[in-house]
C-alpha cells in the first residue's frame, strides 16, 4: 500500500562524524505523534517550537482537520471504511481504521527508538486507534509514551469513553502521561479557553523539549537515551515535575515545583528519580547539590537517582527542574485505574501560568 499523498517521507537523523575511525553514536530518532483532533491540535502547537531531535506526525480519520495541521507528516487512515470523513466519536471504528492502515504506520515507525504519542480521550480516534498505533510503535521496538487528555465531566458520554481508552493505552504504552483537563477549571479558570488548551500543549511541548534536551545538548553532568529508557520502561506508577524559578533558592525551586499537582499522588514512598537541572552561568555545584538533595531526601534511603545539569545561556537568573519519580503511590479516582495492570502512569505537577 502506497502512502497517502498528503504523508511527507522523513529523512533520517545522519551520523555525523570527524573522523571515520572515532565511533560517532547515533542519535536516538524520535517522533512526535498526534492520534485525532486533540492530538492534532497539539502536535500543531509544537512543529512550531523547533523541538531539536525529533519529527511531528499527525495522524487523523478527518481529512479536512488533517488538511489544516502543520506537521512534518500527515497521515489520513482508514480511508476506505470513512471517505475521509471521520469515525463520528465510534472508538470501535477509530480502531478499525488504525488495523485498516496497519502497512503504512508499521513503515512509520520502522528504527524509531522513542514515540511519545499524544491523543485526547474520550472521542473516537484517540480512543480507538490511538493504542492501535501504540501497539505497532511498541512492537516495531519503540520506547512509547503515550499522553492522554481526560475530557470535563460534563462531557458525560465522552468520559465514559474515555475511561475504556485510558485503560486500552495503558495497556499498549510503556509510559502513559494523563493531564486532566478538570484541573484547569480551578488553576486557570478566567483565562480565554483557546488560552487555556494552550496550556496543556505548552506543558507538553516543554516536557518532550526537556527530555529531548537532556539527550540532545551537551550537559555538565550527562543523561542519555539509556537513562530515559530505563526510567520509561521501569514499570508500575511514576510521576513527573517539571518547573521554572528565578530564584537561587533550592528550597524554593523544589518547593516551587513539586507544589502544583495537577494529578493528586503521593511520591513519599518513591523509590528512584531521574533529575536534570539546567540554569544559566549563576548553576554552582553548590546549587546543584542541595537542589538534588531536597529531592532525594523525598525518596527511599536505597533509591537508584540518575542526575544531569546544563549550562544554558537562555536560563540566565532562571532554573528549570525536570525530575521523574518512580514507585508513586495512586490516591483516590486513580487508585482503582491503576489496579488494572503494572503499566506505569507517569502524571504531571507544573506552574500554569
């Protein structure tokens, strides 16, 4: 089958090396890939921040949403069982027109290390192909994190929806990521909507650029791609910070970060962590010492701790703190969810601002 005509070939990530006799790595490809409307949008948002390192996808059963997203490629499946016309908020369909693609997405995803997959929850593509494409990302050997929006509560059919495609791509994703959109009720409830949803994809353009950073940019104290996949594959429940201070006080970073839980969990009882700060000229080893330490002392006394630190002109007076915890403990509505398996969920804490 070939590929539609609105799908773009990717090019490779090129070895680049000074002399053929050094052993020069190559890089880990990675793509970004939007299942759906909400996905689209989202994947929109980022082809325009320049992620370095990575590729954009969008794929849809919509071809008119499709049409008007800008990404690296485009990809309209299940054309023969739609027109092109979408699933109508089936996720049974959305699924069929996933399998109906399968030759061409298996090609996508050939020598691809890490996918994060972004799909709203609750309607039909995202729910329904959504963990298709996870699973033949997974099997082609992807790392794949999957990030899932919850719709309102409101939206009562769509939240029951959601919940069976939750627990579907929690099943077929090493890592899910769920950002509940209920929270920007109470963290930004006067902002314009358009604004608001901009959040949600600023929050996670900034998550993927910093991971992808952490591989992709020369560090004081170096994390590869073998560190985020250890982390990413480890299994059973972590959770994920990510903040920005301008202050130099490592109380106040930590504090200032690990205090806006848009998920409400409970890391008292994690047991490892991936940290990487970057800062501007003002980043000591003093600071990066006691800012690693109030995080440390939050986890178990024999938690495995993996730490990077860059120098990034752009963060002059600023620190930007990434850290991922694993062994959370669930509280509440999640408590139930996570019973179902020993796939990890990796929630987010950040500034809305």
């Amino acid at each position: 089958m070939d590929l539609p005509n609105n799908t773009q070939k990717m090019d490779d990530f090129e070895n680049i090396g000074s002399d053929s006799s050094i052993p020069f790595p190559i890089l880990p490809k990675i793509l970004i890939v939007g299942v759906g409307g909400a996905g689209n949008n989202c994947i929109h948002q980022l082809a325009s921040k320049n992620i370095s390192g990575i590729r954009t996808i969008a794929i849809n059963t919509d071809s008119q949403q499709l049409n008007s997203i800008n990404a690296d490629c485009k990809v309209l499946i299940g054309t023969e069982l739609t027109n092109g016309m979408g699933v109508g908020g089936d996720p049974e369909l959305g699924m069929e027109c996933a399998k109906a693609s399968y030759r061409i997405l298996k090609k996508l995803f050939e020598g691809v290390e890490l996918v994060f997959l972004i799909a709203g929850m609750g309607g039909g593509t995202g729910s329904g192909a959504g963990p298709m494409i996870a699973e033949i990302a997974r099997a082609n050997g992807a790392v794949v994190i999957g990030v899932a929006t919850k719709p309102f509560r409101f939206e009562c059919g769509r939240c029951r929806r959601a919940e069976q495609g939750l627990r579907t791509l929690s099943a077929s994703v090493h890592t899910l990521i769920i950002i509940d959109n209920n929270k920007l009720l109470s963290l930004v409830p006067d902002m314009p909507i358009d604004k608001a949803f901009n959040q949600i994809n600023n929050l996670i353009a900034e998550i993927i650029s910093g991971l992808t950073e952490t591989m992709f940019k020369p560090s004081l104290i170096n994390l590869d791609f073998a560190d985020i996949k250890t982390i990413m594959k480890k299994g059973n429940l972590a959770l994920m910070y990510y903040g920005e201070s301008t202050t130099l006080d490592p109380d106040e970073i930590v504090r200032n970060t690990f205090n806006n839980p848009l998920l409400n969990m409970d890391y008292g009882q994690a047991n490892g962590a991936l940290i990487h700060i970057t800062g501007g000229s003002d980043l000591s080893l003093e600071l990066t010492t006691k800012i690693t330490r109030n995080i440390t002392k939050r986890l178990k006394p024999n938690s495995n701790v993996i730490l990077g630190a860059r120098i990034d002109p752009d963060y002059e007076n600023e620190i930007r703190l990434l850290t991922i915890m694993t062994g959370i403990q669930p509280l509440n509505e999640y408590s139930n969810f996570l019973e179902m398996g020993n796939n990890m969920i990796l929630a987010i804490n950040n500034n809305l601002k």
